[in-house]
C-alpha cells in the first residue's frame, strides 16, 4: 500500500515522524481519513481519537488527541497538537481520577466558566480512557 509521510507534534515532543499508509482523526466537520496523495487539506482538530496505521493494518496504533490541526499536502500530513498520547502511554488511573474531579465540579460549578473548563477536562479524560480501552 503507498504511504505518506505522516508528523504528529505537540509543544513537548514529537509523537511521530515517518512513513503511514493510514490516518483518521476526528475534524470539527466529523471524522477523516487520509490516505496517500490526498488532496490538500486543512481541518480544526476537536478532542478525541486518532488512528494511525504505520505499515499495514497490522501495524495500527491509537492516540488520544487534545484537539488542534490537522494539515494535508503534498503527499504529507501533519497534525499539530497541545496534546496527544499513544494508548500504551496513557495512565488510566489518571484519567480516571480526573474524570471524577470534572464530575465533581460539574455537580458544583459556581460559574459558566467553571462548568465549561469542567466540561473540556471531562471529555479529554473519557476520551483518554475511551483510547485506552480500544483493542
């Protein structure tokens, strides 16, 4: 299968940098999937999971995304990220005790603004242990 040259960055490290025949990811419009030579494309990245297949579908992995962009051209891809992890890399305890705080603070936001940060680290953990959980 061709491939593309796929780079996963986030403001701490590069999550990847080679060779994919496969990307999807979750956009503002719905989910996408890139193969190579896809036309060029610009897209807002919204929380959730994003599903990479390195060599072949037997080589797939998984990734929590935190949002951002994702740009394609040029038989290229780059998704630019405040945040990302591998499934392997995920601390499901973590996010589980996370969860639980957002909830907790949803139960008792004094504000809009409260409830709305509340709201955002609640779906970044449940999509952090959706990830997690996916085989």
């Amino acid at each position: 299968m061709a491939t593309f040259k796929l780079q996963i960055v986030t403001p701490d490290r590069v999550l990847f940098d080679g060779e994919a025949t496969y990307l999807l990811c979750r956009t503002a419009s719905g989910d996408v999937g890139i193969l190579a030579n896809h036309t060029p494309y610009t897209a807002p990245l919204k929380v959730g999971m994003m599903k990479v297949e390195i060599s072949s579908k037997e080589d797939v992995r998984f990734a929590a995304v935190d949002g951002g962009l994702l740009r394609v051209g040029e038989n290229s891809a780059t998704v630019i990220t405040p945040a990302c992890e591998w499934q392997d890399e995920i601390d499901v305890s973590r996010a589980e005790r996370s969860a639980e705080k957002a909830k907790a603070v949803l139960a008792s936001a004094a504000s809009r603004r409260e409830m709305d940060e509340a709201e955002v680290r609640l779906k970044r953990a449940l999509n952090r242990l959706n990830v997690a959980g996916l085989k």
